[in-house]
C-alpha cells in the first residue's frame, strides 16, 4: 500500500548512508504539490489545529535548510509540472548549500527528490572544481534514490499481485489465474514464490474436480478444516442414468467407450449445474446430484424439474449431432424425489465424501429405475409435484409400494416438450376415476383423448382387466416396483 511505502521511504532516509557519511546533508522527497513525504531529518508531518497528524508542506518545515531547499525546487517549477533544473546553491544561517533535484514518477506515483550538501565539506581551497563535484554527488544520491524506488515497486508490484490472486483463490475463481501468462519476477525469491503459488491453483484446480465446487467455496471462506458430521435438510434428489448403457459398452472399444459418456456426462452435467444442482458423484453412467445444499434454494423442486426437461430437450438437439460422430442414440432415464435427507461428509477419519443419504436418496433412485417399468423417461414423487408448483405439467402414472416403506406413493411422469395441456388432464381424470374402482367412468374419459400414448393405452389395459375380472372389496391400485 502507499502508507506502507512512505513509511519504508523515510526509514531510508534517516538510514546512515543517506546522511552523506561524515557530514550533514539534505534529502527531500515531497510529491507534485510540495507535501513532505520525509526528509533526511524525518520531520515531514505536524498535527493539525483539529488534532489530526497532517503532511507538512516544504516550505513550511522547522528545518531552515529544507525550507530553502523547497523555495528552489518550487522557483524552478518541479511542483509545476517540470522534471529537471539545473544545480543550484542557496545560503542558510551563513553557510552554502549545493544541490540538484528531480521530478520522478514510479507505478503512476509523482514525486520531487531532492539533494544538498554544505560547501564547508567540499571545498577545503578546491572551490571550483568541488562546485562541479558536489552537483555530481547529488545528481547521483537522486539517481540512487530513483533506483530504490524501482526495486521497491519490483518487489510490491507482484506481492499486491499474490493477494489479489489469493482473493480469487478464496472465491474459487481460478480460471483468470490459470490462464494468467504474466511474466515472472526477475527477483529470484519472488519468482520462486510465484511458481509455489501457480502449483497450488492447479492443485486446487484439481481438487475441485473431485469434490463440489460449492463445498471447496464454503471451505476456503470458513477457514476451518473439514470434518465428519453433516445437517438434516429438505432436499430435492435427482437420479440420471444413460438408457442401455450395458448394450452398447459391449460394441465400443474403452477408449471409444470413455469419449462417448464423457461427452454426455458432460453435457447434462451443465444443464444439472446450470440450474444450481449439486453433483454428488457419478455412478458408472449414473449422475446423482441434490437441490438445497451446500447453497439454499427455496425452489429446489422447481429447479431439479427444469433440469430434468432441459436435459432430455438438451439430447434431442445433441443426438443428430453425436450421431455424425458415430456416437449411439442416446437416452437417459430420470428419478426426483423431495424430502428431508442427511447432508455433509460421510466416510473414515482420514477421507470422506460430501454426499445425501435417507430414505429420500433410496426413493429417487427407485424412481430412476421404473422408468423402465412404466415407459417413461422421468418420474418425480407426489412430493416433488406439489413443491414445484403449476410451472410444469405432470402426468399421474400409479401409486406403486416400494418396499421399507408402509405408504404407496403416487408417482407421476414429468411432461417435457410440446405437451398438450388437456391430454394431460383427461389422463389424470381418467387414473383418478380408476384408483377409485370407477372402471367404466375412466374407460369413457380415455375415449375423449384424440391420441392415446403409452400411459393411456396402459390405463385402458388395467381398467379393462378390472371390468372383465372385478377386484374384490380389499382391491387397491397400488403396485409394486418391479426396480430396486
């Protein structure tokens, strides 16, 4: 900083070589407008009428010599926007001085350097040749000067630089410094420094490729070291799986296999991020990712819905051009449930892992799996339909039993792409009427529908079954999931 400089500057000043050795000298540093930035006496601050300590002007010093001094440099215009006079003397209290002065700028900083020293010490019956020596002597204590203060700036420069670098550090922000090309300091130990703290970007770089950025976020700002333990939260859990990734692992090559889902991990991974997911971990082709942690949303539900559209609408536009690639056509199926898990770190003392576990986890990866069961391509708990809100449309499929838990669950399918409104209200009028043994009245609903997709061919099934063999009082719609 600048207090800082100043502060290193006097001290130099008041340094015993700057004091001309065996004689007393002057040295004055003073900016563009005649403040003292300090002296070789170090008398370059007063305190004000009000109490406050202030920077006293040139021509205001108790040094009868540094005021002399300053009438020179301000005669001569170096406070006026002039760089160089010429050498001068002036007389105080009887003896002369000699001196020499400049205007010098450092890292967009203007200042007034200034040297003289007493005839008495440089004459000694040689007057005119130590005239010109004396100039000589001062030309070359401001160049000494001007010299300090460069090496000063080569090593404040870099160091400002470093803690404007740790700032992005703490912020995760390390992009900007991995593609930073600055040239190193040609100061050994700085450089040295430099190339430390470059390593450490990467590795964090690194590191924040294993475990959720969010989570390194709320590490690094917190100051503290992680540890086991976590908080109970109401999540939204999220389940993506790759559609008959077994089948076609078996046709690739590894490395072919590898460059396939890493290109569509990546992809969906964007859209999950995008819209404020946190990625647990992969699983093989599996992506499990959570709502409402580390950060909290108060839409969480809504954002791992539009997630789950963006992702599928993301594969019709991705696939045409995957398949100029050779890449398989490639679908996935999605699982989203809400409700209250266990969040934080899991694992042994020495390593563990920043994941949700509960039964919320178990149920959204059921889900994921009975898209198969029922043709669907996302299926969301009732749970996750009432929290997200009337922003999207959603399908009731059937109340399935998922074994551990004693109540059926109503699951629904997500509707994605160009949905007609009314086909999706016929439909859940129709499974209404159905789970409540209204056979007949759900078969004449499913009439109205122009078009019957996979659900409602389904429904016609299961109520036709039910009118040709009618169910007991005990009869429940409720069916087990076939996926684990």
């Amino acid at each position: 900083s600048l207090s800082v400089m100043l502060t290193e500057l006097e001290t130099l000043l008041l340094e015993p070589q700057f004091r001309l050795a065996t004689y007393p000298g002057l040295l004055v540093l003073a900016d563009t407008e005649g403040l003292l930035l300090g002296t070789s006496g170090g008398e370059s601050v007063t305190w004000s009428a009000s109490g406050n300590l202030t920077r006293m002007h040139i021509t205001e010093s108790p040094e009868p010599g540094v005021r002399a001094l300053g009438a020179r440099l301000k005669l001569a215009g170096l406070f006026a926007g002039n760089e160089v006079m010429s050498p001068f003397s002036f007389d105080v209290d009887g003896d002369t001085y000699f001196g020499d002065g400049r205007a010098v700028c450092v890292d967009n900083l203007h200042w007034v350097v200034a040297a003289a020293v007493p005839e008495k010490h440089f004459m000694n019956g040689l007057h005119a040749g130590n005239q010109v020596s004396i100039a000589l002597c001062a030309a070359l204590v401001v160049f000494s000067i001007g010299v300090a203060l460069l090496l000063s700036v080569a090593v404040t420069r870099p160091m400002a630089e470093l803690h404007r670098e740790t700032l992005r550090i703490i912020r995760m922000d390390l992009q900007p410094l991995l593609a930073d090309q600055t040239a190193p300091s040609f100061i050994s130990e700085i450089q040295k420094l430099q190339m430390s703290f470059r390593t450490m970007v990467i590795a964090l770089d690194s590191f924040s490729k294993y475990v959720p950025l969010g989570v390194v976020q709320n590490l690094l700002a917190s100051h503290q070291t992680a540890r086991l333990g976590g908080v109970t939260l109401p999540l939204t859990v999220f389940f993506l799986d790759v559609n008959n990734f077994t089948s076609f692992s078996e046709t690739l090559m590894p490395e072919a296999l590898v460059a396939v889902i890493g290109s569509v991990l990546t992809v969906l991974s964007d859209v999950v991020q995008g819209e404020g997911g946190t990625i647990d971990k992969y699983i093989g082709d599996c992506i499990m990712a959570f709502w409402n942690a580390p950060a909290p949303d108060p839409d969480h539900a809504a954002h791992a819905c539009r997630a789950a559209t963006d992702c599928l609408m993301t594969l019709e536009r991705m696939n045409p051009e995957w398949e100029l690639l050779d890449y398989p056509h490639i679908g996935v199926k999605i699982g989203i449930n809400t409700g209250p898990c266990f969040v934080g770190n899991l694992g042994s003392r020495d390593r563990f892992n920043y994941t949700a576990a509960g039964d919320t986890v178990n149920l959204a990866s059921r889900l994921e799996g009975a898209n198969k069961q029922f043709g669907t391509a996302c299926l969301v708990s009732d749970s996750v339909r009432d929290a997200a809100g009337d922003q999207f449309l959603f399908r009731h499929v059937d109340t399935v039993v998922v074994k551990g838990r004693e109540a059926a669950t109503p699951i629904y399918e997500l509707a994605v792409g160009s949905i007609d409104r009314e086909a999706v209200d016929l439909l859940n009028q129709a499974r209404a009427h159905y789970e409540r043994a209204e056979f007949y009245r759900a078969l004449a609903v499913l009439q109205e529908l122009k078009a019957k997709d996979v659900q409602a061919q389904r429904l016609v099934k299961l109520c036709s079954a039910c009118i040709a063999s009618p169910p007991g009082p005990t009869w429940t719609a409720a069916v087990s999931l076939e996926s684990k």
